[in-house]
C-alpha cells in the first residue's frame, strides 16, 4: 500500500483504496509545558473544526483511529472531544490504537494511521 495523493495515485495507476475528505490542526493551551490549565479544550476545537471542515456527515464516524501510547495524559482532551462531539460518533463507535500492538509510533503516527485506516475501510 502507498500513502499519497490522488493526482499521483491516478498518473501511476495506483489502486485508491481511500480518500482524505476532511482534516483539520488544533493546539492545546494547557500543553505539559504550559502554565496555562490543562482543559482538554485543543482536541475538542481540533474536532470541530474538522467536523465543519467535512461538511454534512453521509453518517456518523463508526470507527476512529487514535494515537494513544499508554499515556493517561491524553484521555482527558479524548473524554472532552467525545462529550462535546458524541452526535457525529456513531453508536457504539470503535477506536482503534495500534500503539497496543506495536508500541509507539511517534512522528509517523498520522501516516500509519491513515495507512491502517484504509486498510480497515477496505475490509
């Protein structure tokens, strides 16, 4: 499987098994490193704005695919992004965290996960 964009996808002839429709950066105010309260409010506006970015959902997200690495830091900004945004999660949703499998992953994280991610749309 090959990560990269449409345009070189169709030129090579490569099979597109997926397609990235909407994305979206946020931060953290109260990072580790900040004197700012830690609030979880980063991830949350982060979703946001990708739910604004993607427009009108077909359905909601039954499946996402999170970097966590066993650091309990980050389940707050989760717990807070999941609350304020449970209408666009389906039902039951399903997070998958590969670093449970194969350890952390670290700056490639995003690749791997779109990579897993389309490997999973495709089954």
């Amino acid at each position: 499987m090959r990560l990269s964009t449409r345009r070189i996808a169709e030129t090579k002839g490569w099979p597109i098994r997926a397609t990235i429709t909407a994305v979206s950066t946020g931060f953290e105010k109260g990072h580790m490193e900040s004197p700012d309260p830690y609030t979880g409010d980063g991830l949350a506006e982060t979703f946001e704005a990708l739910f604004v970015n993607a427009g009108k959902l077909a359905y909601p997200v039954p499946t996402v695919y999170a970097g966590f690495n066993a650091e309990s830091h980050w389940a707050k900004e989760w717990g807070v992004s999941v609350i304020r945004h449970r209408s666009n999660l389906a039902e039951g949703f399903e997070i998958e965290h590969p670093a449970d499998c194969i350890g952390d992953t670290g700056a490639a994280c995003g690749p791997f996960l779109v990579g897993t991610a389309a490997i999973g749309i495709e089954k």
